[in-house]
C-alpha cells in the first residue's frame, strides 16, 4: 500500500516524538514526575489526541497503530497511578521492570512505523525532496543560540514544580513573585517557595524545552509598577477609598 506524503510525514513525526520521549523516561519513583504530562510536552504543538486521530485514519495501518497506542497509554497511567500512591523501596525492582517494558513498548512502536515510512518513501519522491531540502535548510540555519552549557540543561523532563512555575509565568503572565503564592496556595509545601526558585524552575524548563526542540512561549507583557502607579496618581483616590475621581457632587455653603 502506498502511503500519501501527508501519511508519511504524520507516521514520521510521530515517531520522532515518541522515541525521544522514550529514551528521556525517567525512572524516578517520586510523585512529581508524571509520564503523560511529558508526552504531552514532547507532542507541543502539536496536540498529542489530535495526533493519534490522524494516524487511526490512515488505511491499513491505523487501527494497528491506535491499539498500540491505547496499550502504551495504559501503561503511562499505570506507571502515573504506581507514582502517586508511593513506590516503596521493596518495589522498585518490579516498578523499573515495568519502566522497562514502557520504554520497550514504546521504541517497538517506534521501530514500526519506521519500517512502515521507509518502504513507502520510494513512492512518494515529492516527499523525500523535501526531507533533503529541509534538511539542508536546517544546516543554513547557523548554530544554536549561545549562553546555555550543558551543565545548565536538565538531563531529564524538569519536576513537576518546575512546570507549573513555567505554566503560570509563561502563559497565564503571573509575575514571579505572584507565581511563588499561587504555589504556595496550591501545593501546600512544608516550606514557602521563593521568587528565586520560581525564577530557577523556569530557567530549567525554558533550557529543557530548548534542548528538546520546544519553543520557548513569550511573556505576556504585564503593566510597569510605574505605569501603574502614575494611572492612581493621575486619577486620584475617592473619599470612598476606590481608584477615580469622585463624581458626586458637593456641598455648596449658605
């Protein structure tokens, strides 16, 4: 069966993601560390369900594909769940033996669809064309941005505090601090989060992200304290203790 170009470059995509999300499992028991949350990441932009839609409609090979997928997906929540309830020390010889089989599960997934892509690639020429010219492109490019040593680049998906620090300050445009007792308020850690740790996880995820080819979102641009204040000055403050001029009328003398 020859395969669309559309075809092969979601089969491709697919499995690029998917072994580097592999071979970037972590075998950390700790409750932090959340399977799917990071295949998710390692799918962005794309959306992960909407990706698996669109291999399940590929002819022959989608319903194959999508039960594979539905057994590795048991799996990460089985994996997620063992986490949560706490791995004790006696079962962490069967917890990375079940490590073991996801990431084997995974890759034989992987192995798959690259048999799959290559033995149609000779039938679709206008797709591999463009692969070299992409490829090309990519080396035009220029080396990546300078500043961040290896050292500085989590060797593994950041915690999940770090994530949720990423999420708040990146997308909802939460200041640093604000993003310190948002945590605070929802995690209920044993000691307070200070802006500097805020400022280190984001710092984390942002080099992760760049490390594992994930744009880094741009902060929203927030008001400056200045502006702010310059806005209060200028509209003064009501006898009523609210922000404005007051508009009602006063007294006149007899």
């Amino acid at each position: 069966m020859a395969l669309t170009s559309d075809n092969i470059e979601t089969i491709e995509q697919f499995a690029d993601k998917l072994e580097k999300w592999a071979q970037h499992l972590s075998y950390s028991a700790s409750p932090t560390q959340n399977c799917w949350v990071e295949l998710a990441l390692f799918f962005y932009p794309q959306d992960l369900q909407v990706t698996i839609s669109r291999l399940a409609h590929i002819p022959t090979i989608g319903r194959r594909v999508q039960k594979d997928f539905e057994d590795l997906s048991d799996m990460v929540h089985k994996v997620d769940a063992w986490r949560t309830q706490r791995v004790y020390p006696e079962e962490l010889g069967e917890f990375n033996s079940l490590m073991d089989r996801l990431k084997a599960l995974a890759l034989n997934i992987v192995l798959t669809l690259r048999k799959i892509s290559d033995a149609d690639r000779s039938e679709s020429p206008a797709t591999e064309s463009t692969a070299v010219e992409n490829s090309n492109a990519s080396e035009m490019q220029g080396p990546k941005p300078a500043g961040i040593r290896p050292d500085d680049v989590p060797a593994k998906p950041p915690r999940k505090e770090a994530l949720m620090a990423y999420r708040l300050y990146h997308e909802m445009g939460l200041t640093q601090r604000q993003v310190a007792k948002r945590m605070d308020s929802e995690l209920k850690l044993d000691k307070p989060i200070r802006p500097w740790e805020v400022s280190r996880w984001i710092k984390q995820v942002e080099n992760w992200r760049i490390r594992t080819g994930l744009p880094v979102d741009s902060v929203p641009e927030r008001p400056s304290t200045t502006a702010v204040r310059s806005l209060q000055t200028d509209m003064g403050t009501r006898p009523d203790g609210r922000i404005g001029r007051d508009t009602r009328p006063t007294a006149r003398h007899a």
